[in-house]
C-alpha cells in the first residue's frame, strides 16, 4: 500500500513571540518493510533550512530557531510511503517462553550487552508501578510464548480500557490513566509498555499515523485524532517478526498490517513527540492539527482534525 500523508501543526500565540527552538520528529521511519518515498518539509516563518539529525534511537530529527517577531508557527510535513506487511507469517505460539527471555537479561558479569535491555526501565511518562505488574499477571503465567502473552495483554487493555477523546491530558499521570480505566491511544502505550517493563520485558513507544478508512463493512479504527501511538514488545527468535520488535495497537486491538505508518521510537511520548521547543514571550497560545491520509491509488482521503487539548500532545 502507498500512502500520501499530510501533518499540518499550528500555533497561534497571544503575544508575539520574539526567540524559539524548536525540534520536529515527522520524517517517517524508513526500512525493508516501509520505503520511505517523498518527504517535505514547510514551516512558516520561514526559518532557514533547519538541522537534520539521527536521534539516539535512530530517529531522524529536524531541528530549527526563529529569531524573529512571529505571533503564529505553522510546521506542515507531507510524506509519501509504501508499506508492506511486516507480520505476516507470524507465528505467536512458537516465541520463546517470556520468563525465560526475563532471564536471559539479567546482568552477568563479562556477558555482552543486550540493547534491547535500554527499553525494559522506567522513563519520564513511564513510572514504575506495582499495579501494573498485578494488572499484567493474569497474561503473562510461566512459560507461556511471548508473543501470545503480549497480544493477550493487549485485548485486555482494549477491552479495560475506555477510548475517551480528551479524557486525559500528556501530563497525566499513568497511575491516573490505571484508575480511571480511560484514556486515548498515548495513555494506552503508555499503560501497556509499563506493564512490560514491570514484567521485565523490553517495551517501545512508536509515534506515527494510522489509516483509519477501513474495507468495506468493516468499523473505522481509532486514533487518527493527529498522531497515532501504539507499543513495540521485543519478541527476539519469534518466527514473522523482523529485527525482534513485535508491533501492537491496543487502541484498536491488532497487530499492525500495512495501516501504520512508523514515524519514530522511543522510550515514551517525551522521546518522540511531533513537536516540541521552547519559546521567550507568546503568552496563551492555541494549537491545532490536522492528519490527511491518503491511499495510492483508492479511494478518498480521510481528513481529522481536533481541538486544542486534544492536539496539545504535539
């Protein structure tokens, strides 16, 4: 499948806003099973050609400053990406027992360093909470696959859990999201990677978009709102699974076919988000986004757009 994707973010400030910096994750991932085509990048004021860079993740980065008076900032991304299917001779039953992998990571001295590891700790939006260690108990029981475990696990979070469009803000806690049993597809990542990590297992956050038109007769998927977010679980050894990171969605309780489209990675939200910086002046200000996907060649594009505290995860 081809996508043509446009990622328009706008910021309109109450007081001019006279010096920012500004750093951008919007160039989508590119690899064997997603060919990144065409990107473009637009940003008004017009800032210069900003700084290209490779994060510590293997994300490409766009960095940028604006030194002069401005009262808005419009940043507009337009991708154009083939995607194939990366999971589709997986084969969850035969992923090793997932206890066995947690020790397999334990630390020996002399024994060689295992990256992966990076993504089994705590991060900024992902603290360690024993209620999620009980919460996913009930999937993970000794020596069952992997892979098994983790899809169980994310049925259960979409069934548990309540999609709920500005039900929660980027700045709340998880332990909130765990109690109020909703959330949108961050507080799911979210929720779903600390449920790993407290299990021991490697876990990403993966920002991107989501095809949300569906085959006929078949429901919209949710979390189109601006940018998508689901969780990578690491699956090494697991039959259909290249490079060892197993993609799922519990917001819409799948693993990803060729609807999603990979932007970056991360430990949480804070690693990768589309959008951030810091700013002198502007006072309030209001932010909104807009997501446009469109298959290549097929029907017409599905356009989302959302309010500011929807769009403020940017």
């Amino acid at each position: 499948m081809d996508l043509d994707i446009e990622h328009l973010t706008e910021y309109r400030y109450a007081a001019p806003v006279s010096l920012a910096h500004h750093v951008a994750h919007l160039r989508p991932l590119d690899d064997a099973h997603q060919q990144l085509l065409d990107f473009s990048l637009a940003i008004l004021p017009d800032p210069g050609a900003p700084r290209q860079a490779s994060d510590g993740f293997g994300n490409a980065s766009h960095w940028f400053s604006l030194a002069l008076p401005h009262d808005s900032l419009a940043v507009r991304s337009r991708s154009r990406v083939r995607l194939r299917p990366r999971f589709a001779a997986l084969d969850a039953a035969a992923s090793p027992p997932w206890d066995t992998l947690v020790a397999r990571l334990h630390y020996v001295a002399g024994a060689p360093f295992e990256p992966a590891l990076e993504f089994a700790q705590p991060s900024p939006f992902v603290p360690r909470l024993d209620d999620l260690q009980d919460y996913g108990a009930a999937s993970f029981s000794p020596g069952r696959p992997l892979a098994l475990a983790a899809i169980d696990l994310m049925h259960r979070v979409h069934v548990d859990f309540a999609y709920v469009s500005q039900s929660t803000r980027i700045e709340t806690p998880l332990q909130q999201v765990l109690a109020q049993r909703s959330g949108v597809c961050q507080d799911f990542a979210h929720l779903m990677a600390g449920t790993l990590r407290m299990l021991g297992l490697p876990a990403r956050y993966v920002s991107g978009y989501l095809l949300t038109q569906a085959a006929a007769g078949a429901p919209l998927m949710v979390g189109a709102d601006a940018s998508h977010a689901w969780v990578q679980v690491w699956c090494p050894d697991t039959p259909g699974v290249p490079g060892g990171w197993l993609d799922l969605d519990p917001t819409n309780d799948l693993v990803p076919g060729t609807g999603h489209v990979r932007v970056a990675v991360g430990r949480d939200f804070g690693d990768v988000t589309p959008l951030r910086g810091v700013i002198r002046g502007g006072g309030s200000h209001t932010l909104t986004v807009a997501v446009r996907t469109t298959p290549l060649p097929g029907a017409g594009p599905h356009v989302a757009r959302v309010g500011a505290q929807e769009a403020g995860r940017e």
